[in-house]
C-alpha cells in the first residue's frame, strides 16, 4: 500500500499538476520551478522545496524534490529470468542532468518476487504486475524520490507462442550523438538485440531497413519520416529514434549548428552491444563493439580494439568480443581504443536461466510519509514569513568571475539569496538576468553564452535587490584537439614528406597550424621535421606528435626504410665525387707539368742548355718506362740498348744522344738548326715509346708520366725554332 500512498503525490513528470486542499490553504504540485514562472509568475517568498503566492488568491507550490529524479522507463515489459534495466537522473536547478543509477536505491512493492541483480537491474521470478520507486540520497539528510514506474511480467505458460524463439531486448541507433552543420544529411544504423528463448543466447543484428523512423525536435511532436537517412534543414537540438515489431528503440540525440568547417575522423564513442547479458554456465556469448568517429561515421572495431574483463574466471575471452561462461557470478566487460573507453557491460552467468542464487537480496526501505512533510514545510514557510527572518538581505553569484571561449558549452551562474536569518535559497530561476554587453555575452535565467571575445559583467536582480557583478571574459576559439595527417607513412631515405597539422577548435572550426605547430620525435636519428617537411637521413621507425598551445596530437608513425634506388644513387654520387677529386688532382699535375715544360721551353734560345734539359727529361721517361740506367754506362751506349730493346731502327735516340752528348762536352757552338734536329730526334724517339704500349697500360704510362711532371712532346713552334728550318 505505500507504493498507492506514494504514487498519489508523486504523478509522473508529463502529466498535468494537481491542485491539493489542506488546512493551511491551497497547494499545487506536480509543475516544475520554471513551469511555475512562467505560469503565475515571481513568488513573494520562497523554501527549500515551496513556493508562496500572496495577492488576490494564496496558495502554495510544492516542488516534489528540488532536485528531480526521473525513473526510466515509466513502463516496461519483462519477462521470467531476462533482466530489466532502469535508469534514474537527477535534474537539478542548473538544468544539469546526472544519471545517478548506481547510487541509488530501488524500491519495489513486492520485492520477494523480484531478484536485484546490481542497482538499476532486476529479474523477476514470478508474473505480476510491480511498481518500482528510486530513492536518491543527496547527502545525509536530502533524500529525493522518483516517479513510480511500472513492469508487467506475463506468465509463459499462457502468453507465450509456442513458436516464438526469440524476442528483441533492446534497439540502439548510431552514430552516437551526432553534431553537424546544418543542412546535411546523415545517415543513421539500428542494432537490435534479440534473445533465443530455447537456445539463451543473444544475438546482435541490423535492422536499419526494417525499422519505422521518427525525429522529435524541441517543443514538437514527433514526425515519422521515410527512411534512415534525414536532411536536417535547421538549426537545433533534435531526438532520432525507430520503432521495429512494437519496440521503441533509444533516442539519439542529434545537435545542428550553424557552421562551416571539416569534421575530423578521430574516435568520439564506442558502443558495446549487447549492453547487458544473462547467459547460462558453459555457454558462449558475442559481443559487437561500434566505433562513432566525430566526423560521424560508423565502423565496427570489434577486431581491433583492446578488450578487457574485470572477473575472467566467469568470462574468459576466446578472441575478441567472443567470451566463455565458465563460472556463476556477475562481472563487466569494457573495450577501449585511440584511448576512448567503452561504458561497461554488465554480464550475469547463472547455472541456468532464471536461476537467482548468485543474487544477493537488499532489504527494501520504505518511503516516508510525504504528505506529512508537505504540511510541515507549509508551515514553516508562513511561520518564517510573519516572523521577517525570511527578509533578503543580498545576492551572491557563483561563479563570480570566470573565462569562457567562443564555441564551449554555456556556463551556469548560480544566484544564492541570503536572508535575514542567515539562510540561503537558490534564486537562480527568480531573478532577472542582465549583461552589460549582450554582443559578448548573453544570459538567460544564469546561463551565460558566449557570442564574441570581449568582456561583459552578469547581473541578476530580485525584489529589488541587485547582486554584484559576475565577470565573464569572452575569449576567442578554444584550441580543442591537433590531428596529425597522414598517419601512417613509409618513405625511403633521402625521401621528403609533407606532413599536415591540423588544429579544431571550439566553435567547430578547423585551422591549418603546419607552421605554427612544434615538432615532437621519439628518434631524430633518422630523420628532422621542420615546418611539417620531413627530411630523411637515416633508417629507422619515429613516431611523431605536433605541439600548439599546450595542445598535443596523437603521434603518427612514420618509417625510413632502404631502398634500391637509394643505395644504386649513393653509388653514383660516391663514383661522381671520386672522378671529381681524381680530375681536380689531375688537373693540378697537369698544370706542374705544364710549368716543367715552358721551363724547357724558355731555355731554347740556348740549344746547348735546352738540348741538356730534353736529354734530362727524357732520361727520366725512359727510367718510368722501366729502361733505367746504370751510371756505369755511357749516355751512347745507353741509347743503343734501349733501341735495341724496342727493336727500333730509326737511330733517332742515338742522334738526340750524339747531340746532347756535343752539347755537354763539346766547345763546339750549336746553331737552331741543330737544337731543332734534336727536338725532332726527341719527339720521334718518344712516339716510337709510347707505340709499343695499347689500352690501359697506355693509360697508365700517360698518368705515371702526369703524377711525376714530366712534360712528354713540345711543339716546335712554342720554341720560336720555325726560323731554323729555312
């Protein structure tokens, strides 16, 4: 019977407020604070958790719970040993909204027929119609309670077909809470869950096409549209969601903004299904992971994501999302990859279906007597009215001064009134709100948005007292994340890559910062990064990360490896560079040479020293032709052998010998005639030397003649002798 006692007060959030008749006066419940404003206006005085209204009619608003727990789903249907799940959130008055399951308490009015498995999930054990109440404690003297829900159980023998096997638990939609730019299309998948009664297993299938859509926006009703794929023409907050075989899939929030710009593909969410289990010992279940990428793609990373399981002596994992009941108990499973974590899955291993053993019961606690604490907070609140304690003295906001960026959420200020007494109320919805620079920032019941960089001061003012300003400094876009492109790269050395930094920012924009962004390497023996450009010196795997207002990227592999080309181009530049060196020192002995030679030459206007100076040089050839002299022989006899040897007939040598042999010894005066006679004999000689060696051993005789400086044929004409032949 307390579940009828409750429920009288308690109606659920959607239905129409109550008005209640009680000695003290007039009380309306059921309407939230903000349904309240805008209903009857301002109230002249204020509680905890009541409202009073003095003028031509008095009555009093009653708020349930000044923080608002919802139960979801208000209605279900269950089923003999398949879990139920619900959902309590707690709505406080900066409109934040908290899913407070697992901290709160569950009460059912008839709980020996219902098993707890771990807060928000039950198994019944016998057909029935339960109501089931949550319980939040906000801390040890705040205890706020819930709307009823409501889960009918029918009994198997007599509702169920006897040729129906499986029955669908859940339906889920992806992408995850996508954002987009407006007038997009995207594309939106439906999973279903379905459970084999016969075999007790789960089995996870798309059903994308089957489904009947909808789409829900703020303040309307929802709209059945013709398929999966939705234009949204709009600017707004709006709710997706299908229907397949008479179940209700999750809603998927969707937020269009006005905006221009390129959405990443970098992981946002991942979604495990099925997202709770009950499967019977020795049995294999299979889990799907769905990755949502904030460019708003979908992939299933199943394979390769990083599985875990909190208890694997009940489930052990046989590969990836495939698992092994091998023992009774209850555990989760998570997945995580690019470091985003999966929310939990729960999985229940039991003997057999329907089996509660391995649940452990709580005792339930029941409600206390609401109607009681309504009167006595009527009370209290006139008691405080006639006595002045409930005078307002000042207004303090919190935050008092605070930053905020183009494109970040709206930040709450919150209005706390102090009174007379020393108590404080949250006045945050009563007061008018002003800015001092509506372009900066606007504000609307303490929510501050953000419009353009600048400063602006909060005010908020409530029977006639105003409170002191807030400070909020409106900065530009938010440097959110960096993306690194490409991500993955192989080049060979002495190769060039260009990588690209990429910076997203809070209002949705996207920034090239190549430039601007610093270059974080984990091995700078291979390589250098300057301005995005890499250049390569050197093998090896570096993984490399970009660095922007204290904003670092994800690193991006990149690998040098060694390449044919590379090394069949080292080769030619090492040839290159040796045939360089080789014909500058070549060159240098050539010039010595040349400097050797117009020494002789400058000595022909002399024939007795310049036919001296062919003989020495001359000897010295034929040393490095390997005819080398004894000084025991005489110059003649000299000259014989070597023709000798070179089976030479010309007698050339033997005259140029003669001649120098005059020239050295003799007092005889030698005219040009003779010097050009000797300078033939020379010339000739040689050639006959040079005719007795081919190919490369005529190249080696030519270099070693370079490499010791010695001049080889000289032209009669630079000699000035052309006059000796007339």
């Amino acid at each position: 019977m307390f579940i009828l006692l409750v429920s009288t007060f308690l109606t659920n959030v959607f239905a129409a407020y109550e008005e209640i008749n009680t000695t003290q006066g007039k009380v309306i419940r059921g309407i939230s604070k903000a349904q309240a404003l805008k209903k009857f206006g301002p109230p002249s005085s204020v509680s905890e958790n009541l409202w009073q209204y003095s003028g031509q009619e008095n009555f009093f608003v009653y708020f349930t719970d000044p923080v608002m727990v919802y139960l979801y789903p208000n209605s279900c249907s269950g089923q003999l040993g398949v879990p139920v799940e619900f959902k309590v959130f707690a709505d406080s008055a900066d409109y934040k909204i908290r899913d407070v399951t697992e901290v709160s308490e569950f009460l059912v009015d008839d709980p020996a027929n219902f098993v707890s498995i771990k807060p928000g999930f039950f198994i019944a054990k016998k057909p029935g119609r339960y109501q089931v109440l949550a319980r939040f404690r906000k801390s040890n003297v705040r205890t706020f309670i819930s709307n009823p829900a409501y889960v009918d159980v029918p009994d198997e023998k007599s509702d169920k077909k006897e040729d129906e096997e499986e029955k669908i638990v859940a339906i889920n939609i992806v992408p995850f809470k996508p954002v987009l730019p407006v007038k997009t299309r995207l594309g939106f998948s439906a999973f279903a869950t379905f459970f084999n009664n016969k075999q007790a297993k789960y089995d996870v299938r798309e059903i994308t096409r089957q489904a009947e859509w909808f789409i829900k926006s703020e303040g309307a009703q929802e709209k059945r549209l013709d398929g999966s794929q939705i234009y949204f023409s709009s600017v707004g907050n709006f709710q997706v969601f299908c229907k397949y075989q008479n179940i209700k899939s999750y809603p998927q929030d969707v937020t269009i903004q006005d905006y221009t710009g390129t959405l990443r593909k970098t992981l946002k969410h991942i979604m495990v299904l099925p997202e709770f289990v009950t499967i019977p010992k020795g049995s294999d279940v299979s889990f799907i992971a769905l990755g949502t990428y904030y460019n708003n793609e979908v992939q299933d990373i199943t394979a390769v994501s990083e599985w875990a399981t909190k208890d694997r002596a009940i489930l052990k994992m046989e590969k990836n999302g495939s698992y092994f009941a091998s023992s009774v108990g209850i555990t989760e499973i998570g997945v995580d990859k690019d470091k985003i974590e999966s929310s939990p899955v729960k999985a229940v291993v039991v003997n057999k279906i329907g089996d509660s053993d391995v649940f452990n019961k709580k005792e339930e606690e029941k409600p206390k007597n609401l109607f009681d604490d309504l009167l006595n907070n009527i009370n209290k609140l006139n008691k405080d009215t006639l006595s002045g304690s409930k005078d307002l003295r000042q207004i303090k906001l919190s935050p008092d001064n605070f930053k905020i960026s183009i494109g970040e959420k709206s930040k709450q200020i919150v209005a706390m009134g102090v009174y007379a007494d020393g108590s404080e109320e949250d006045l945050t919805l009563l007061g008018d709100w002003k800015s001092s620079d509506g372009v900066v920032a606007g504000v609307i019941k303490g929510l501050v948005s953000p419009n353009y960089p600048g400063e602006a001061k909060i005010e908020m003012e409530y029977k006639n007292v105003k409170s002191l300003p807030a400070s909020v400094l409106v900065e530009g876009p938010k440097l959110i994340s960096i993306v690194v492109t490409p991500d993955n790269s192989i080049i060979s050395i002495g190769g060039i890559l260009n990588l690209k930094a990429e910076g997203h920012f809070s209002d949705l924009s996207v920034k090239d910062i190549t430039t601007s962004a610093g270059w974080l390497l984990d091995n700078v023996k291979s390589l250098k990064v300057e301005a995005g450009k890499i250049t390569t010196f050197g093998s090896g795997i570096t993984n490399i990360s970009a660095e922007y207002l204290n904003i670092k990227s994800l690193p991006v592999r990149v690998e040098v490896v060694l390449t044919n080309i590379w090394i069949l181009l080292m080769i030619l530049k090492f040839l290159l560079f040796v045939i360089v060196v080789l014909v500058i020192i070549l060159s240098v002995f050539y010039f010595l040479v040349q400097r050797n030679k117009a020494k002789i030459i400058a000595l022909s206007s002399s024939p007795a020293e310049f036919i001296i100076a062919l003989y020495s040089n001359s000897r010295d050839i034929f040393s490095l032709s390997g005819f080398k002299k004894d000084l025991c022989i005489a110059p003649i006899t000299y000259a014989k052998m070597i023709e000798d040897k070179l089976l030479n007939k010309s007698g050339d040598l033997s005259a140029f010998t003669i001649l120098y042999e005059e020239a050295k010894y003799s007092k005889h005066v030698l005219t040009k005639k003779e010097t050009l006679r000797a300078l033939g004999n020379y010339n000739n000689f040689l050639r006959i030397l040079l005719s007795n060696y081919k190919g490369l051993e005529l190249l080696k005789r030519k270099t070693v003649f370079l490499l010791f400086q010695k001049p080889f044929f000289i032209e009669e004409s630079v000699c000035g002798l052309g006059d000796a032949k007339d």
